[in-house]
C-alpha cells in the first residue's frame, strides 16, 4: 500500500490555498497540471507554439477565476481540461485554416528514423485518427479525450459530464465504433 501524499501537498489542500489567492498552491497545481494540459491541448491544435500559448492562458484564465471555482467531485484538472477546450474553440475561430509548411518540414526532417516509408505511414495513421476524433459531436469526442488522451477513469468521466458510468462506456462504445466506421472509408 502506497503513503499517501501529505496533506499539504493534495490536491484539495492546494485548491483550497489556490481559491484563498496562494500564489505557492497555484503555482503547485501549475507545475502538477501543465502537462496533462499541454497534451489535451496539443492534441487538439497539433502546433506546439500554439498549444504552449493556449496552455499558459488556461492557467491564466484560472487564477483569475479561481475564486468562483467549485469542487464537484471532479479533479481539478478537468475543470483545467474544460478551460483549454473553450479556448481551442476560440483558437479555431480566429486562426485561418492554413497548413504552416515550416511545421511540415520540422517533422520530416527533425526525426531519425532510419525508415521514412514507416515514418510517414505511422503519421498518416495518427492524423487519420486524430481527424476522426476530432469529427466527433458532443459526448462521443468529449468522452474519447478525457479517456485516451487526458487519462481520465470511467467515474471521474461520469462525474464531470454529470451522466452515470454505464452511460459513459456506451458514449465510448458508439464513438469507438463510429471511428472504425470513419477509418474504413478513408
């Protein structure tokens, strides 16, 4: 059986501190979270430097409005991950939609595999994938990131969704199966 985490350090002391206007506990959440909410946003955007921009807003965005927040059974990061999934809406809403051919470039030529053909295949699945995600409506995206990409459980699901986890699990099923139906056909 593992200790657990003192006091001090969990996440309910800090949020506490955090809402209180504890510069140390927010900057304890930051440096517990910025990852989690870097790859939730990455994932959504596939640029870094716009991901690295819309990950420091969350968190900017959050010490404003840590005073209004409120514990709901949820991590906190899921109301983190809720943040960051507001402002990649707003990130799409005003970004053109073109290709940055320097990010292309970068990813072919910035990594030493030995094997380019395996390179490119194995990116062209993940972009397949990753559009087909993101083609998801509703539930069925929403309940696929926070599972695969932001590792979340079942239960933490249902709770921030306020749904129970059995219909979580068929949100996942009919998404899953919605994905294989969209992989076939491209």
């Amino acid at each position: 059986m593992e200790p657990s985490e003192p006091v001090h350090e969990s996440e309910d002391y800090l949020v506490q501190q955090a809402v209180k206007r504890d510069r140390a506990a927010f900057t304890a959440l930051y440096e517990r979270y910025i990852d989690q909410v870097y790859r939730h946003v990455y994932y959504r955007v596939s640029n870094p430097t716009d991901a690295e921009d819309i990950t420091q807003e969350v968190f900017i965005k959050a010490w404003k409005a840590i005073d209004k927040y409120k514990k709901v059974g949820v991590p906190f990061v899921a109301w983190l991950i809720t943040i960051a999934g507001h402002l990649v809406i707003d990130h799409y809403r005003t970004q053109p939609k073109a290709i940055n051919i320097d990010d292309v470039v970068e990813k072919v030529t910035g990594n030493q595999f030995s094997e380019p053909e395996a390179l490119v295949e194995a990116e062209d699945k993940r972009a397949l994938v990753k559009e087909a995600v993101l083609k998801l409506k509703g539930y069925k995206q929403k309940v696929i990131l926070m599972h695969f990409i932001d590792g979340f459980s079942y239960e933490e699901i249902a709770r921030a969704l306020n749904k129970n986890e059995g219909t979580i699990r068929v949100i996942q099923y009919r998404a899953l199966s919605d994905l294989k139906s969209m992989l076939r056909r491209d």
